[in-house]
C-alpha cells in the first residue's frame, strides 16, 4: 500500500477531498520526522510507537579496498507497533 493509496481510501471512507487528505497525512508525517529530528518519541496509543534507537559504534569491512574501517555510534528511527497491532497481525494474517 502506497500514500496514495492510504489518501484514497481515507478519503473514500469520511467523503473528503483528496488533497485535504493528502495535506493531513502529509502533515501528519512531516510532524513525526520533525519531533523525531528534535530527539522526541512519538507514542500513538493503540498503534505504536515512533522512537529513536542508539546503534552503537563498531568495526566494519571495506570489503573492495580490504581495510578496516569504524563506523561511530549514531542514531536511527524506528517503530515499535503496540502489542494490540502485533496481535491484530498475528490473528488476522495468514503465514505463508
């Protein structure tokens, strides 16, 4: 499923306007990227969680030029889904 695909169907499912609803998730997603850059979670009760996790630093391999190399801790953002959304998963996805 793509953006455009969420936009359609919100907006089929509440009789909005296309771009009203592009501009919201649009809005939406610019907000989490903004809150995250700032060094703040973001906790959606009932869906998940948008955090940031520390990698720690360590070795790794140029593997064309056969050398060493360290690559510093960072920063990355990740999703944690609330349990209710991994049950949800579990429960209503077949394993293929």
């Amino acid at each position: 499923m793509t953006k455009a695909d969420i936009v359609a169907k919100i907006s089929e499912k509440l009789g909005m306007e296309k771009g009203d609803v592009q501009a919201t998730v649009e809005t939406f997603m610019d907000e989490v990227k903004n809150s995250l850059e700032s060094g703040d979670n973001v906790y959606l009760r009932g869906f998940g969680s948008f955090i940031i996790k520390r990698r720690a630093e360590k070795t790794g391999r140029n593997i064309s030029k056969n050398t060493t190399i360290k690559i510093p801790a960072h920063n990355i953002p990740a999703f944690k889904p609330a349990k209710v959304f991994v049950e949800g998963v579990k429960t209503n996805v077949e394993v293929k």
